[in-house]
C-alpha cells in the first residue's frame, strides 16, 4: 500500500463526526498518511462544514489524494468544488460509492434504503448468526435468494467481499435476551432454507430485521460498543440539531433530488479520458439502489471501462457503516491498478 497518499470521506446524510469515527480509523488502518472525515451537511445534527471541504480541496490541488464520496454527499462534493475554483485533480482518485442519479431514482431507492427488506440484510451484516446454527456465508446467500429484485449485477466487476476478511460482529452489544430471540430466527431461518420454503426465509430475515432495528439505528448514529462516548473535544456530538444544519440540508436536498453528485462523476470522468482529470472509480454495493452495473459502465469510454468499477458484495448502500474495513480493501485495489 502506498502510505504517502492521503484519504478524504465525505458522508452521506445524517453523517456526523462522530458517527463516522470508525472511518476514521478504517483509513487510519489502511495506511493513508493523512485521513479527514467530512461530515453530512444533509439532515445532520451538526452545523455545515461545506467550507472545511472546500479547503480541503483547495489543499488537495496536485496533491496524491484518494476521495471516497458516499451518497448524498456527493452533492454537497459539488457545491464544495464549484466554490473552491480551479484545482489540478490528475494526481486524486474519486470513489463514489451509489450516488442517486436524479428525481426518481432517488424516490425510487429511498423506498429500497427505508424498506424492511433492507433492516434485514443490514442485521445479517451487523449481527452474524452463530457459525453452529447458520453461516454468515449461508445467510448472506439466503438473502440472494430470498431479495432477487433488489441485488446488483457483479457481472463483470471487481468483487470486494466483506466476508473474506476480518469482520466486524456487533453480537456484543445485544441484550441476553434480544441475542436469544436472534438465535432462534436463525435456527429457524436455516431450516426453512435447508427446506427451500424460501417465503418462510423471506418473513423470518424482516423479522429478524424488526427485531434488531434499533440496533442497528444505534450503529449508524455511533452509538455502540465498539466506540468510547462522543467527545465534546473533537467537535464530536450525538443528535443535538441547530437551525444552521437545518437551514444547510434545505440548501443541499435539491442537488441531491437531480442528482448532481452524480453528474459530477461524469464530468470528472470525461475530464480524465481527456487527459486532465482524477480516476473516477465506482463501488456498487450489492444491495445498494441507486447506481447499477450498467450505469457504471455507461461512465467509461470502452479505453477506461475496466477495474474502474467495484462490486461491494454482501452490502447494503449504508452496509459500509458497519464493515468499514471494506475502505482498506478498496484503497489496496486503487493501489494495485493505479499507473
């Protein structure tokens, strides 16, 4: 890995500093010399921070720098580079990870986002079932099963699997007898798959789900074992909203609806096959609704189309919240290919 790159993230909506701190430590783990987390400026509690990333796009010119944009953050990536003026962007590599694309691509995946069908794969990717009563790797390919309407195509991308490494298991954090309710789902999750009585899967994994969504809510806002309290210190809060982060997500929310940070992506990427530009990567998470495979190749003249697209498999569009690790396995992929 190349320890003298330095790492961006910029997060999605409701991102804060301290719910996106095992990012953070992700990056920190996977060698970039530098790591800044820039947090949501869209329905976040805390107070805007477009200007902390336009300067950090102002300090980045001609620097090497791997930007990892997340979702909506992507439009707030926009405004912030329309505002910081011209930059030399040929040494920086953008990852942009299930960007909406416009209106109703966006209503259209925030159903799949809210959906029970999501809280399901997301307590599979969080709460791994017992080894001894079913797999995770058997879980995960019941959900392919049992949810084939809204996983991605990795038909001719990159596979970057979660599973095949170290992974995060928040087991810990659950009740005694939330833990014991789990088991026994599990249990009877892998008899109905063992059966094939997929319908039965399918209503077991969204109760499964129900069962640990406010857990899983707590995952997202930071609020699990695996992190020490919120320090005041570090800018860090927890739910505490101002009138300046509301007035800052109206300001946002319509470059979300067209989709600029997507559009962003385009232009950046025709900035590259021009010769002038960052490497544009897409991460496609399998059970994320906003960017399709066919999308990302639809980015890339033919000359730039491969290893420039990555499949995050076992992932929902917010499943990097819980396997961030993911980061580093994506950042050793940009270093192997990159010239």
């Amino acid at each position: 890995m190349s320890p003298d790159r330095k790492g961006i993230f910029v997060s999605g909506a409701t991102g804060t500093r301290y719910s996106t701190r095992m990012y953070h430590d992700a990056m920190a783990n996977a060698s970039y010399r530098d790591v800044t987390i820039v947090p949501s400026a869209l329905m976040s509690p805390e107070p805007p921070h477009d200007r902390e990333l336009v300067g950090l796009l102002k300090e980045s010119s001609g620097q090497p720098v791997d930007l990892y944009v997340h979702s909506s953050g992507g439009a707030q990536f926009r405004r912030a580079l329309r505002q910081a003026g011209p930059i030399d962007m040929s040494n920086m590599t953008i990852v942009a990870i299930d960007l909406p694309k416009g209106p109703r691509n966006l209503w259209d995946g925030m159903k799949i986002v809210n959906g029970e069908n999501t809280r399901a794969i997301d307590s599979i990717t969080a709460f791994h079932p017992s080894s001894t009563t079913l797999s995770l790797a058997s879980a995960t390919e019941g959900l392919r099963q049992v949810f084939p309407d809204i996983k991605q195509s990795k038909s001719g991308l990159v596979v970057i699997d979660y599973q095949t490494g170290r992974q995060l298991d928040y087991s810990s954090s659950l009740t005694k007898e939330r833990k014991g309710k789990m088991d026994e789902y599990d249990q009877q999750i892998a008899d109905a798959l063992i059966d094939g009585d997929l319908a039965t899967a399918g209503d077991l994994y969204i109760q499964r789900g129900r069962l640990l969504r406010p857990d899983i809510e707590s995952i997202y806002h930071g609020d699990n074992s695996l992190l020490s309290e919120a320090d005041p210190a570090r800018g860090e809060i927890k739910r505490e909203g101002s009138f300046r982060s509301q007035r800052e997500s109206a300001r946002l929310l319509p470059g979300v609806i067209r989709g600029n940070g997507w559009r962003t992506m385009r232009e950046l990427q025709q900035q590259q096959q021009e010769g002038n530009g960052p490497r544009v990567v897409v991460a496609i998470p399998e059970w994320g609704p906003y960017i399709s495979t066919a999308d990302a190749k639809a980015l890339y003249s033919p000359q730039h189309e491969a290893g420039n697209s990555i499949f995050l498999s076992g992932l929902s569009h917010s499943g990097i919240a819980f396997q961030p690790q993911v980061i580093g396995e994506i950042k050793r992929y940009i270093d192997r290919t990159s010239t």
